[in-house]
C-alpha cells in the first residue's frame, strides 16, 4: 500500500533518493570532464574514424548520444511502469545498472577512449531514465499544496548528499600524494565511489518508498504473446494514444516545449562547465572541482528559497525570475577571464540551478493526471532530452566551427530567452482543469 500523501517517511525516502544519485552529477559530471580532457584524450585530442575531435567536443557528443537513448526511451518504458505498476521496480533497476556502469569508470585508464565512452553513455542513460520514475512519485506522495516546497527538498537533500561525497573525491584528488596515489588513481577513486554512493544510499529508497494500485490485467490478444514482448507493444501504444491526447491540451503542451528549450540550456551549462574552464580558461583543477562543490553547498539554500519564492509570488513567476538570471549567467561567462569570476559565477548558478529544476518539476507536476503520472513524466523526460541532444551538439559546432568556446556558451542564450517567451503564454489553471476534469 502507498502512503499518505505529505507522509514524512515517504518523503524522506523520496529525497534520499536524490540524495543517492546525485554523487552521480556532481563527481562523475563533475570531476569526468576534466579527467576525460586532460587523461583519457588528452589536451590536443584524439582522431576517431578519421575525424579529429577536441576533447570537449567529444565530451558534447557523449553526453548528447546518452541523452537521444533516453529521449527514445522514456515515454514506453513510462507506460509500461503505469500498467505493471512498477515505477520503483523500474527506478531500482535504472539506478543499479547506473552505478554499476559509474563504479565501472574506476578502470577506465588514459588512451581507452572507447571504454570509457561505452560506460559513461550508459551510466547516464541509466541515470537519466531512473529520474522519469523517481520525478512520477511527485504526484502520488505530495499534495499539490505541497509539491513545490517537496520537490525543493529533493533537490536540497541531492546538493547535501552529493557535495558530501565530491567533497571527499576533491580531498582524494587534492591531496593524493598524501594518501601515497598519482593523482590519475585518485581521480580514478573518486569516479568509482561516485556510483557506490549511489548505489548504497538508495537503500534508503528501496526500503521506504512504496508504490500503490495494481497492475492492470493483459488486455485480449495477447495470450500467445511473450510478455516483454507484449508489454513493448502495450507501452508503444498507449504512448501514441496518450500522445494524440496531450496534443489536444494547449497549455500543457506549451509548457513542455517552454521546458524543453531553457532546461536544455540549463544542462548544457551544468555537463560542459567544467570542461569550458578547462579547455578556454585553462583553470586549475582544485579550481573547477572547488567551485562545484561550492555550487552544491549553496544551491541547497537556493533549491530551499525558490520553493518559498512560489509560494509568495506564484510558481511559474518565481520559474521566469530563474530564466533572467539564467541568461546573464551565460552573457558573464563569455565576458569571463579569472579564475575569481568562475567562482562567482558558481555563486550565482547554486543559488538558481535547484530553484529553475524543483519548481519546473513541481509546476509539471501539478498538471498531470496521478494515475499516468510515470507515462507523463515520460513526455517530461521526452521533451527534455530532445532538446538537450541540441544543446551539447551546438556547442559542440560551434567550438568545432570558430574555435572558441566563449561564441559556443554566449549562443545558450536563445534557449533561455525563447523558453521564458513561451512559458509566459502558459495558463496552468486551464492546464489543472483538464486534468481534474478528467480530459486525460
């Protein structure tokens, strides 16, 4: 049986989840950059199949080709989670395979380019598609009163649980030859204890997040069908079908697009900020790694106030203030010189980065019928990673193209601009009637 909405333990087991995968983003997408330009490839980069690639292109890439799998990915599997009911059997599942892969990286030594591909792009496929069932919980353990301050603390609980563990794999690095290790080794450790983090705190979760109803009975013919087999073409076709109804639900198609365009630059700037200071500002790396653990400390504050900023001045307001600051954050970057302003600008990114995705997430939330809510957050996931195969790609071109990435990280700019144009179009009471209504 689910819990209460607004449960305590239910929650608690909720956040520690984002407490567990969050060691993930912030060491293995924080200190793997770095580690991949300056050891794997190495500065001057490598030749693949006859092309040249920078080692930041390359990175882009990766991440781009990781989040496409996803994109194809979500929407069926999220059906398939409603009608089984088995959004936590699919969460474990996802973020297992997700640690074992970030465990992985420990043996992935300089020259193994491909290794080091092959594990990174399913250690984040598996990370991302484990947050579509993560995010579906949102409806089912928190009121809508509720849900914008519950899913700030989510991401409060993640800036505390995974700036712990970086902070450990900063000091590794920092100080390894105190600990008798080159500083390869070091970075090697910390990459591997990023996904045994993972993997053992969301025992928590295991343990205390329950999920309710049943699974839905096979419809007629499928008797003689394998059931993996029947669940892909059930989970395709309530895709489309749920597909043909959302089309018809304006408001909450516009704000997915919305989303879509300025949380493509949000994680653009979060996978390739520390290979930007590596690579055009050629930062020291206690510089990037301190700086990111910095951004963790202060973004539990941030993800904390942006909640109460929705409750005072209404959710997609305080969403919209997010995206103005978002865009002078990549209009400071390009003008960025010292190592002084990349820490300032590291302030400035905690204090938004867990506001823009908590309220996001709450906001979406608030309009999906509960009982779809993982095939939902599918779209959700959908429509996010459609946009962030762009993102890395164009950064990607650009610094191929001019050479320079402070044109590559300046250009962001029409995400956010674009996103906070169409969000300001949304009605999301019109958006809440449909689903109370019924429509879905």
């Amino acid at each position: 049986m689910s819990a209460q909405k607004d449960d305590p333990k239910t929650v608690f087991a909720w956040c520690m989840y984002d407490w567990a995968n969050s060691a993930y983003i912030t060491t293995i997408v924080g200190l793997m950059p770095v580690y991949f330009a300056n050891v794997v490839v190495g500065e001057k980069g490598v030749t693949l199949s006859g092309t040249h690639y920078h080692p930041d292109s390359l990175w882009g890439l990766m991440v781009g080709f990781a989040d496409a799998l996803a994109f194809l990915a979500a929407p069926v599997l999220g059906a398939i989670a409603d009608f089984t009911a088995a959004k936590r059997r699919f969460l474990l599942s996802f973020a297992y395979t997700g640690a074992i892969f970030a465990m992985l990286l420990y043996f992935c030594r300089s020259g193994e380019v491909y290794r080091t591909m092959l594990f990174f792009v399913v250690a984040q496929f598996a990370f991302v598609s484990a947050n579509v069932f993560y995010d579906a919980f949102l409806p089912q353990i928190a009121s809508d009163e509720r849900m914008d301050w519950v899913s700030g603390k989510g991401y409060s609980y993640g800036y505390v649980g995974g700036g712990l563990q970086f902070a450990l794999a900063l000091v590794l690095v920092t100080f390894h030859a105190r600990f008798g290790l080159t500083q390869e080794a070091a970075a090697r450790i910390g990459l591997g204890s990023a996904g045994l983090w993972w993997a053992g705190f969301t025992l928590f979760t295991a343990r205390g997040l329950r999920e309710g109803g049943a699974s839905e009975p096979m419809p007629p013919g499928y008797e003689h069908t394998p059931r993996v087999l029947a669940l892909v073409h059930i989970g395709v076709s309530r895709t489309l079908r749920t597909l043909r109804k959302v089309g018809n639900f304006r408001h909450l198609v516009l704000f997915l697009v919305a989303f879509m365009l300025y949380n493509d630059g949000i994680q653009t700037v979060i996978n390739l900020a520390t290979a930007y200071g590596t690579v055009e500002l050629h930062l020291s790396p206690s510089v990037l790694m301190g700086t990111l653990l910095l951004i963790q400390f202060i973004g539990v504050g941030g993800a904390l106030l942006f909640g109460k900023l929705a409750q005072w001045m209404g959710t997609k307001p305080a969403i919209m203030l997010s995206l103005v600051l978002w865009s002078g954050v990549v209009i400071y970057a390009y003008f960025m010189q010292t190592a002084t302003q990349f820490v300032v600008l590291g302030v400035i990114v905690g204090m938004i980065l867990g506001g823009s995705q908590a309220l996001s997430r709450s906001y979406f939330g608030s309009m999906v019928p509960e009982e779809a809510s993982a095939e939902f957050y599918g779209f959700y996931t959908v429509f996010t990673k459609f946009a962030s195969i762009w993102g890395p790609l164009a950064f990607a071109i650009i610094k191929q193209v001019t050479g320079s990435s402070r044109l590559a990280i300046v250009s962001l700019i029409f995400f956010f601009v674009v996103g906070l144009t169409l969000l300001h179009f949304v009605d999301d009471e019109k958006a809440r009637a449909a689903r109370t209504a019924g429509a879905f």
